[in-house]
C-alpha cells in the first residue's frame, strides 16, 4: 500500500483545518456545550456549503464522489479540532451507507440532503449486554407484510437530534438494517463524557415496511468496519493534537529555572506518547485502505482500534499530568481532549474487545 495522502485528501484537510481554526474556539465550544447536544449547527452548515460533508459521498446523492480516505482526512481534523458535529455518525456512516446500499428513493429522501447538510442522520450499533454487535439482540419478525421491531439500543451517536436512524435487527433469515425516523421510537438522551449527548432507543413495537429495508448481513457488516475506521481517524487527530498541546507547554512551563521537557522523566512520557501516535495514524491508514480497496482486514480493523484505544488512553493521561492541575481544568481546552480520547477508546470495543477479535481473525 501507498501511505502518501492524495491532493484531494490534503486539499479537503486544509479546507476543514481552516474553517475549524476560524470557527472552533474554547469560547465557542463553551457556549456550545451549554447546550443539550454539543452540535453547533452554524458550524455544520459552514461545513456543508464549503462542500466538506459531501465531498466523501458518491455523486449520485449529490457528493464529491471521494471516498473513505477523503473521510478520515476530515475526521482527524475534527478530532484535532474536537468540533462539535456529527460527521462521523451522519456522514461516514449512516449517509454513506444510504448512498451504497439503499434504493433511489432512499438515496434521493436522506442521503442527498445530508450531503448537503440539512438531515443528520446516525446508526444504531450497540446494545446493552451485547459485546457483539454483528448479531443484535434486537429482534425483526415479520407479521401482517410489515416488520416489527422489538428491543432497544443504547449509546446512540447524535440518537437525540437525528432525523434518521439506521437500526440492526435479527430475523429469521440473518441480520437486517432498517431506517425509521427518530418520532416513531421511543427516545431517551444520554449524556456522555464529553457533554454531547447520545441515545437510547426503545423499538418494542415499531411497525417498518419493506421500503424501510436498507440491506442484511454485507450492510451491517459495512457499517461497522466503517463506524470503527472513522473512530479511529478521528481519535488519531485527538490524540495528535494533545500531544502538540502538551509538547508546547513542556517547553514553556519552567520550574527549577529550566523548561519542564528538559527533565528526562517528561522527556521520555512525550516520546512514548509519539510512538503512540505513529502506531495509531499507521494502522488507522493500513485499515481504512485495505477497508476502501474492499480487501479482508478484519485483523487490520481489530489492530487499528487496539492502537486507538491504546493511544488514546496512555496519550490523554500523558497531557493531563503533564499539564498538572491546568490539565484538568475545565476552563482550559486541555481537558476537552482527555475525555474526547476516553471516548474513543471504549466505543465499538475497547483495547481488550480488539485483542479478542484480533485473536478470532487470526485463529479462524
């Protein structure tokens, strides 16, 4: 594989950097955050009229016709950023999922106008006691012509403001991906670490019909190789931004008459934090190429995540302790990283979870 960036994914990082670099400030973010959702949807619209949202869909919603790569450049500038938007969810999953496996009627209904921003849509991918998302525990039985639904979701990504969620189900025949519309479910906010919020989802008796069918086992599959990718992307430019941070401030803060980065101790803590790093872009670049060349990389899917979470985990207390009290205060940017990384780390599957999926990749 070819680990050189291509012009549209420098060009389309240095188009989002910019607007996030005039836009995203710690007196914004804080204005935002007051909020119930952390979404600042000035900001999305910004996005979406400078082409950044759909420059990654395929052109027949309307987009760019780029892909995965061009994706994840916009995810790790978001992560740099910790921008309040829900590209991930939104655009790298649930819209782009539409665009690739849903009729005309649905790429025309949803994906088209979250390309251009005016929907945001999400997928339901975990379940409450389910450490295995590729078989939900929520249940699809047909009756009547009709699919009805029955169980709940939990740690849905922007579930409390969407316009459309993508629902896994069990049937009889294998998994299957419906779209339903949020007033038809019952929907409970859940506030998360990093003061966005997600959902819990109650389906027990939703009725879908067919033209609610977006595919079964392949899109389930897609959805979730494409939701830890992007997790992966954007934690690469959380954690590359709080090592930046904290490198500045090692060779600004003095104490004992000389810069604290002088010390061996901080010296050494900052070097394994950017080996932490480079593991974390390498193996994110590896999964998403062989994920966009559509070749196996179940293990590289697995590796990328470990290293994500890893990274995440020893990069984010790294720039806390280095920091010291500033890094936890909330009055300091600092700590809007710290809790973007914890984030991170344990969605779709913390460290453990990869080394075991690792394991059954290379066992089966």
């Amino acid at each position: 594989m070819d680990f050189t960036l291509t012009e549209a994914q420098d060009d389309l990082a240095e188009l989002t950097r910019k607007i996030l670099d005039d836009q995203v400030t710690n007196e914004r973010l804080r204005e935002v955050e007051r909020g119930d959702d952390r979404f600042d949807r000035a900001l999305w619209t910004q996005l979406a009229t400078a082409d950044v949202l759909g420059a990654g869909l395929p052109e027949s919603v309307g987009g760019g016709g780029f892909g995965l790569l061009e994706q994840c450049s916009v995810l790790i500038e978001l992560g740099r950023a910790v921008a309040p938007v829900p590209y991930l969810s939104s655009i790298t999953t649930a819209a782009a999922a539409i665009a690739r496996f849903g009729t005309e009627q649905q790429r025309r209904r949803w994906a088209a106008p979250a390309a251009r921003g005016e929907l945001v849509l999400t997928a339901a991918l975990t379940e409450e006691h389910n450490p295995t998302p590729a078989v939900p525990s929520c249940q699809a039985e047909r009756q009547g012509g009709e699919w009805v639904l029955t169980g709940s979701k939990t740690g849905v990504p922007a579930g409390a403001m969407a316009d459309l969620v993508l629902i896994p189900a069990s049937t009889s025949e294998g998994p299957r991906v419906f779209v339903v519309e949020p007033d038809r479910l019952a929907v409970q906010r859940q506030r998360v670490v990093d003061s966005d919020s997600e959902a819990w989802l109650d389906l027990d008796g939703v009725r879908v019909g067919d033209d609610r069918v977006l595919g079964g086992d392949p899109v389930l599959g897609w959805l979730l190789a494409r939701a830890t990718v992007g997790s992966c992307a954007h934690q690469v430019g959380v954690v590359s931004r709080a090592l930046e941070m904290t490198s500045e401030y090692a060779r600004e803060r003095v104490q004992f008459g000389r810069p604290i980065g002088s010390f061996q101790a901080v010296a050494q803590r900052l070097a394994d934090a950017f080996i932490d790093v480079e593991a974390a872009r390498l193996t994110l670049w590896q999964a998403a190429w062989r994920l966009d060349e559509g070749l196996p990389c179940a293990a590289e899917l697995a590796t990328a995540k470990f290293w994500a979470a890893e990274a995440g985990h020893r990069v984010a207390h790294t720039a806390v302790h280095v920091h010291g009290g500033v890094g936890i205060d909330l009055d300091h940017p600092l700590h809007r990283y710290f809790v973007a990384a914890k984030r991170n780390e344990f969605s779709l599957g913390a460290a453990a979870v990869q080394l075991g999926r690792l394991g059954d990749a290379l066992a089966g």
